[in-house]
C-alpha cells in the first residue's frame, strides 16, 4: 500500500489523519457487514455490558472457590485442606439434599390399612397321622385391653423400661435409630434401638427382619403415625400387641402367663418384671435357665429404680420391692392331662428345629402340624403303662410312688409312632421317654456284637484285625479278668477289673450269637476291648444313639454305661432290622401355615452297619425273645431282648415286631429328694416276665 501526501500538509500529519480515515471506514464496514441495522443494532449494544459483567462475576466467583491445590499462602498439611467456605458449602448442599428427601419420603410414606400377621396371633393344630386333629395351642384369644384398665403402675413400667420419653418425643429417637442402625450392620444386640411408636410400627405393620430399609420405612411410618394417633392410642396398641414368651401377645395374655391373673391386679414389682420382658422373653423369662434367672433380677431390680426417676413410684414406695416376685414355673397352654400334651410338646420342639422357625415366629401361631403319632398304637402304649402303673401302686404304693415309665415305638423308616412321657403333663412336665436318666445296661449287648461283627478284634496292639463271626467263642465264665494285649486291665485305682453276669453264672466258652441270645454280660465286655471301645462308641452312634449319652471310654461302657433315652434305643434296635440302615427319628411328617406348605428338613436314610451284620444281630435277638418267651402267641418276626444293670436302678425291654422298634424303661427316683435313681428292689418284676415286657408286649400285642 502506497501514501500519497500532499504538498500543504506536514508528512507525519497528513499520515496520521489518513490512517484514522481509514481505521474509521474499516470499522464502519465490518459493522455494516455484521450488526443488524438500526433499532436491532441498538439492542445488542446495550445488552452486550450487562452480559459481560454477568459473566465476569461468575468467572470471579468460580475463581475464588476453585480449589487451588496445594494454597501458596498455607505450610504443611493445611496446604491441601479444603477452605472453610467449601467445607459450608458441601455441608449446606448435603443438609438440603437430606431435607428433601426425608421430605419426600415423609409425603410418599402411607399407613397401611390392613394389620400384618405379628399383630394377630393364632393357634396351632396338630394331626394325628390319620389326618384326625390331635390337639390345639396358643393363647388365640387374644383380649385387648382398653388403656384405662391397665394400671397405671403398669403403664409406668413399661414407659420406665423401654421410653421414658415418650409422651414427648415426636415418635422416633435419632440417636437410637443410629445405635440400631449399627447394630444392624454390626452384629450386635438388636433391642433397645426404638421407642415405643417405632415398636409398635414394628409390630402391627412391618416384618422382623434386621435391614436398613425396614428401619428407614419404620421411622417415617412411625413419625407419621405420630402425627396421626394421639400417644394414648400409640401406647394401648403397644401393650396389647407386644411379645412376652410363653406364647403371649399382649399384657393381659402375658399377666395370666407369668403370674395367673388379670392386667388389673398386677402391683408395681410384677409390673416390672413383665416390663423386662419386652426387651427379649428368651433372655429374661426366668423358668427357662438360671442365667435367665439371674438377668430378670437384675433388671427388674433396674426397672423399679428407672420408676423413681421418672416420679412412678416414690422412694418409699420402691423400698417395699425387695423380694424378686417370682412368676409361675409353667404356663397350662395346652396342658389337658392326657398323653397328647407329651406328643405336642415332642413335635412342636421338632417342627421349630426342622422348619428353621423361631419361638416368636411358632408361637405366632397358624401353623398345621402333621404328626407321625399313630393314635390306635398311643392308645396300646398308654393303656399298657397305666396298667402296669395301677399294678405296681397294688404291690408295692410307697415304692411306686417314685416308679417312672418311659417308652417309645419307632417304625424302621424313622417315624416317631407313639411315646410315654409321664403320668400327666401337668404335674410332671419332662418327658421320660426322651429322658437320658438311667443306664441301658445289657440292652446295649447288641452293639457291642454289631461293632464287632462289622470291624473285627484285635489281639495285639499293632496287628490285623481278626475277623468276627456268629460262632466265635469267647470265655462266658463269671468274675474273669478283662484283658487287654499287654495284659489285664487295671482302673485308676489300682483294681483290676473283671465282669460279672447276672446272678453270677457260668457259662464256659460261648459262640458270641448264644451270648447276646442269653444276655451273657462276659463275653461282650472282652469283645468291647478287643474291637475297640471307640469303635463300639461309634457303630453305637450310627445306629442312633447320641454321643451325649455316653460317658467314659472304659470296660463298663460295653455292658451299657451310656444313658440313651427311651426313643434313642427304640431307634437304635430299629436299625437293625432296618438291614442297617438308620434314619434319624422324627415326630413331624408336614408343616403348613394357613394352607401354606412350609419347607421342612427330613431325615435321610443312611447306612449305619452292613446288611449282613444287621442280619446276623436280627437274628441272636430273635432266639433272644423265644428262648425267653417260649409261649409267646405271634403272628409276624418278633426280635428283642431284655436289659439290666448290675445296681439294680433300670430294667428295660426292647424288641421289633412288624418293622415297629418299642422300647421301654422302669426305674425309681424321688423328684421332690434327689435326682440319682434307686434301686428297684423287685418293683419292675424278675426276668422274663419283667413289668417293661409286660408293657412291650401288650402295647405290640403280643400275647
């Protein structure tokens, strides 16, 4: 680009004028070329400033919260902390997220209309196995009890106990709800977390399970709820839906439980004791164990101070309960006197154990509960011990005082047919055909000769086992020294031990099948040593015997230290002519719930001993049973023996007819003196005609 100046004007002023000319005629077109004409032009002038400084503050603001990391103006770790305004800021941004969601979920939250099942107890049903109902349990009647008949001792109790602050507190506790929500996570306790309105949500609207999410649903429903519901409607639906043990669901229920009387006439130390309950009945029912015993004192004793505190009772009012107030031992739920009080007890311990229920969850109730109690064998059992029980009082009435009977029949498949647990359920409350109380004596032969058969003997300490048959023969003489491969057995104190039989005969070498035939004890407590005393424990075991039933591993274990009950040994004799295959025993075939099947765990078939070993014991306690009972009228296999102690405190018989295992148990012992058993001295009978065959037989029908 050329300048032409011209001659009047200076050079350095006709240069600068031209190139502002110019500047000016270029800035004019590019706006020509781009901005709108007139009006439009105008706008965009006059917006373009404010935009600017819009946009001018925001970049400022953005500047001065950006984080600058690491800050110059700071030294060490403050170097990389965050400035107090992020830390409001972050604060403020999470305090109003929370806000509106607790605000949503407040506003989405409804109260359910309908009750759940925790609310409404019901009873249980039990069947016979034809199908008939058995018997009926739970308190179903459930009376709810209006607030203002419930004292207010009563009332003060459970507010001491479990919310003092109820009557203030907008229906949730933040810091309990944070205690339960991490003993939710944890593993910890899980009571103790809510208050009264969050329980009574709890009870009447939700499930038990522990989550995050029920708890969540809880406190909204309760804070609505107490918005909803006056704190006297809150607090009378609590104590007549709570739980109390016992199969009790509310205060009035729980009153004739624990003391048998009505809500009404409960005082202020009883009050307490049931308030304790509401923070776990497994834990404070003191008839369950002695450390429930000793928990329900102590925090009964706290209750009543807690009373004080909160102007319930004054000083000298809770100075008057020193004494724990002690509730009943059992509650009649279903107790009628009849043998069926047994067998519900017998199913309902094993239908909670097999369907993976809860005390709480059973005692809901609405359950069905299909027994394999057969009622025609009950009835034989039954009739045949109240025989012998009624004879027994006419032959000797200070000795049958303490005369106890236990029995039971299982079939070869498992199934639990019919049990003897006690005169009446309602004075005598365990059951004796499930009782590990006296020894089983020489009733135990069988598998002491079945462990043999199945692993064989040994003769030295290192060598091979020695195969067992039927015909082995073993020294039957009485008083002979039990012996081991180094020689003779001495116990602890410095005795060596020998074996007696019953009445101290002799009977020379003896093959090991006319032995147990006979009920020969020496022979059985050297061939206990020479198979192996863990390997007898064990073939014992397989065959139904449970190990808490035995004792010391010594020479004495062979002829029946061990204490099996009445069902155990009817299992154990069951296997055998089972061809040696056990299955564990059952008293519940079906579980439903309001036509509901419930999943149930059943015992499977299992081989205990080889079919040929079970054969080879069928056989020695069929001669068994017709070398003492020649005469005996039978229409199907009949095979058992009878069992003695050497200390005379048990007499047992035990045999299988028609794939059925029956075992019975007479011995003596003074509840009210001692626990330890006493002699018979002739009660029980004399072999072979001894009171447990006569009930064996008339209960199989054997004439």
């Amino acid at each position: 680009m050329q300048l032409k100046v011209p001659a009047s004007r200076h050079a350095d002023e006709t240069m600068l004028l031209r190139i502002v000319e110019v500047a000016a005629t270029d800035s004019a077109n590019s706006s020509s070329a781009t901005a709108p004409d007139g009006p439009a032009r105008s706008r965009h002038r006059r917006r373009a400033p404010r935009l600017t400084r819009l946009v001018t503050r925001v970049a400022a603001t953005a500047r001065r919260i950006r984080p600058r990391y690491p800050h110059a103006d700071r030294t060490g770790w403050r170097r990389w902390a965050p400035s107090w305004r992020q830390w409001l800021g972050a604060a403020l941004t999470f305090t109003g997220l929370t806000l509106a969601l607790l605000g949503s979920a407040y506003a989405a939250t409804d109260i359910p209309e309908n009750l759940n099942s925790y609310a409404t107890q019901q009873d249980n049903v039990y069947f016979w196995s034809d199908g008939t109902p058995m018997a009926r349990t739970g308190w179903v009647r459930r009376q709810a009890m209006p607030l203002k008949d419930i004292p207010e001792d009563v009332r003060g109790a459970v507010l001491a106990a479990e919310n003092a602050s109820f009557y203030s507190d907008p229906g949730i506790s933040f810091s309990g709800i944070g205690r339960a929500l991490w003993r939710t996570v944890g593993q910890g306790d899980t009571q103790g977390g809510s208050t009264i309105t969050q329980q009574y949500v709890k009870n009447v609207y939700l499930n038990q399970d522990r989550s995050v999410g029920r708890k969540f649903t809880e406190a909204m429903l309760a804070v609505k709820l107490d918005n909803g519901m006056s704190k006297d409607d809150i607090l009378e639906g609590y104590l007549n839906t709570s739980w109390f043990g016992r199969g009790t669901y509310g205060i009035q229920r729980a009153a004739q439980a624990y003391y048998g009387k009505d809500v009404g006439e409960l005082d202020a130390g009883e009050a307490a004791f049931l308030a304790s309950l509401l923070k776990g009945a497994a834990l404070y029912d003191p008839a369950l164990s002695e450390a429930n015993h000793a928990r329900a004192v102590e925090r009964w004793s706290w209750i009543l101070d807690r009373m004080v505190d909160t102007g319930v009772l004054s000083k000298s009012e809770r100075a008057r309960y020193k004494e724990f107030p002690e509730p009943l031992k059992q509650v009649p739920g279903y107790d009628t006197g009849k043998q069926s009080d047994y067998l519900v007890e017998l199913a309902a311990r094993y239908a909670k154990k097999a369907a993976h229920l809860s005390a709480r969850e059973f005692d809901l109730g609405g359950y069905q509960i299909y027994t394999t109690f057969d009622r025609k064998q009950e009835t034989a059992l039954t009739d045949a011990v109240h025989k012998a029980r009624k004879q027994a009082r006419k032959d000797d009435a200070a000795k049958a005082k303490s005369l106890h009977f236990g029995a039971a029949s299982v079939a070869t498949d498992g199934r639990i047919l019919a049990v003897h647990g006690g005169p009446d359920h309602r004075k005598q409350g365990y059951n004796e055909s499930n009782a590990t109380t006296v020894p089983a004596g020489s009733a135990f032969l069988p598998f002491v000769y079945a462990a043999a058969l199945e692993n064989g003997v040994h003769k030295t300490r290192d060598g091979a086992a020695t195969e067992v048959t039927p015909q082995t023969l073993y020294d039957g003489d009485d008083g002979i020294a039990v012996m081991t491969p180094e020689g003779p057995y001495w116990d602890r104190g410095g005795k060596q031990v020998t074996s007696h039989n019953d009445g101290k005969k002799s009977y020379g070498r003896i093959s090991l099948s006319r032995a147990l035939a006979l009920s020969v004890n020496t022979p059985f407590m050297q061939l206990g040593m020479d198979t192996g005393l863990d390997r007898v424990r064990a073939t014992a075991q397989r065959a139904g015997l449970l190990s808490s039933s035995f004792g010391p591993q010594v020479p004495a274990m062979s002829l029946g230290s061990a204490t099996p009950s009445a069902i155990r040994m009817a299992s154990g004799y069951a296997t055998f002519a089972a061809a040696g295959k056990h299955v564990e025993p059952y008293s519940v075939a079906r579980i439903t719930r309001n036509g509901s099947e419930v999943a149930l765990t059943k015992p499977a078939s299992r081989r205990a001993v080889k079919a040929s070993v079970a054969g080879a014991v069928q056989s020695a306690l069929t001669d068994a049973f017709r070398i003492a009972h020649p005469g005996a009228v039978t229409t199907v296999a009949v095979a058992g023996k009878a069992g003695t102690t050497p200390n005379d405190t048990a007499a047992w018989y035990v045999g299988t007819a028609n794939s059925v295992s029956t075992s019975v148990v007479a011995y003596r012992i003074d509840l009210a003196k001692s626990l330890e058993p006493l002699p018979l001295n002739g009660i029980a009978g004399s072999l072979p005609d001894s009171v447990p065959y006569r009930i064996w037989s008339g209960a199989r029908g054997i004439g």
